[in-house]
C-alpha cells in the first residue's frame, strides 16, 4: 500500500511522549510557583491542569500548539486560586506602601539632574525584534531578563502581563497602592526593556 | 512641559489605563521631540507583546535558508 504523502505534520497525541510531558510538567511548575509563590499551591494547580488537559484531549498537530493549550488551563487554575485565596503570602513580607525604595538611585540614574535621558540610556529603534520570536536563542535571553528581575518587580509584571490580571486585582493580591504597584511595573518594564536592549538588539545576534 | 521621566512613566501606565487627554497630549509633545522617549513606547508595546508569545513558543527554528 503507497502511503499518502503528508503535507502538514501527523496529528499526534502528545500526552504519550514522556520526555515532552515531563518537562512540559517542569515549565509549569516553575511559572506557578513564581506566580502563586507556594510549592503545594503550584503542584494542585499544575496537577489540575494536567487532569484538565487528559480529559479533555484533543490531538495537535504541532506541540506548540499543544503546550499552549495546557498552559492556558494552568492559567486559569492559578487565577482561581490567585482570586479564591485570600492571602498567599503573610503579609509580614510585604512592603508597605510608604516605604521608599531602597534602590531608587538605581531606577533614577537612567536620567540626568533634569529628568531627560542620559545619552547612553537613550532607548534606540529595535529592528523586527518580532522576527526574533521564532528565534529559540532570543527565548532564552528573553527569559533570562525575566530571572533578572527582583522577586517582587517580576511578580508584578508576570501577574500583569502573562497572567492578564487588572492592575485592581494585582493591587489586591499583592496588598498595595495603584501608585505602588505602578511603580513596580514601570521598574519591571525599564529593567527588562534594558536588558534586551544590551543582551539581544546590540549584540546583533 | 514633561521630561523623559515623566513621560517613560505614562507610556508605562499607558500599558494599564486609558491616559487622560492631558496627560495623552503631554506625552505626544513630549515624544514628538524626543526619540529616545518615542523608541521607549514603541518598545513597551513590543515587549506586552513579546510576553504574551513566551508561554507560546514557535515550533523550534527551521534551519536557515
């Protein structure tokens, strides 16, 4: 029997690769944990999410869109536990809103005495950084940046823009001002638009 | 008129809330004069985005051509 030749990849169930699953398994955990910052929280939930994804099986025709797919489920599992708990964390490690950040000479020496860019801070024009996305290299630096950041910058801004919650809702978990939480979000943005800036658009890789 | 802290920190907010007309305003003159600035809030954009395609990863790059 002649085999029809196939144009597009062979639908396949992924949940029978173990090397995939496991490490998919190990993805999941790690954002979980950044996010819910509670082991036991974040195996319930990426626990969840796998029986969510086994039930409901559908076959992908590319892994990506597979691990997708489960993440979105993982999403929504750490926002219902994100919105169902009411404290994650003893507030004895938060800030509080009026303390002034220790490392705010840090923030503020992007800008001269006048508030205006210093010449070697200045943003420049990224070309197509888009194009990098298919890129597995930019990923890496991508989430190296991510791990630079302090624990509580990083929490603010994956909560914001992995997660999708309203900044009422982070102001919520995370017991803070909207003033606050701007700011972290403003240091999150800038430290990790630098970082990208040095670490991939100059390199010109 | 805004410097370039002023204006960074609204371009980040800008990610978050709808700016009022006046701080909108403020910020185009400001970045109509200033590149670095202007570069600054494509950027913000471009990294939301970027963020948004981290959880979902391209099939592993083809060889290039």
């Amino acid at each position: 029997m002649i085999e029809p030749s196939l144009t597009v990849p062979e639908a396949h169930n992924w949940t029978q690769d173990e090397a995939f699953m496991s490490e998919l398994r190990q993805q999941m955990l790690k954002f979980a944990t950044l996010q819910l910052q509670d082991a036991s929280l974040a195996e319930d939930a990426v626990q969840e999410a796998f029986i969510g994804a086994l039930k409901n099986q559908q076959t992908f025709g590319r892994r990506s869109a597979f691990k997708t797919w489960v993440f979105a489920i993982l999403k929504h599992k750490i926002i219902d536990v994100i919105r169902n708990n009411q404290r994650l964390v003893p507030s004895s490690l938060m800030q509080s809103d009026d303390d002034d950040q220790p490392d705010l000479e840090v923030w503020d020496q992007q800008f001269d005495g006048r508030g205006y860019w210093h010449l070697s801070e200045r943003p420049t024009a990224w070309q197509q950084p888009s194009e990098s996305a298919s890129n597995d290299q930019f990923w890496e630096v991508f989430e190296a940046c991510l791990e630079g950041l302090p624990g509580q910058y990083s929490r603010a801004y994956m909560m914001r823009e992995f997660i999708g919650l309203s900044t009422d809702e982070i102001c919520q978990q995370l017991e803070t001002s909207v003033n606050s939480l701007n700011v972290l979000l403003y240091r999150a943005r800038s430290k990790l638009r630098k970082c990208l800036q040095i670490n991939w658009i100059d390199k010109g890789i | 008129m805004m410097n370039c802290k002023q204006a960074t920190q609204l371009l980040s907010q800008a990610q978050d809330r709808k700016l009022t007309f006046i701080e909108t305003s403020g910020v185009k003159l400001h970045t109509s004069m200033c590149k670095g600035c202007r570069n600054y809030g494509k950027q913000m954009k471009q990294l939301s985005d970027l963020s948004k395609r981290f959880l979902e990863p391209e099939p592993k790059s083809q060889p290039k051509p």
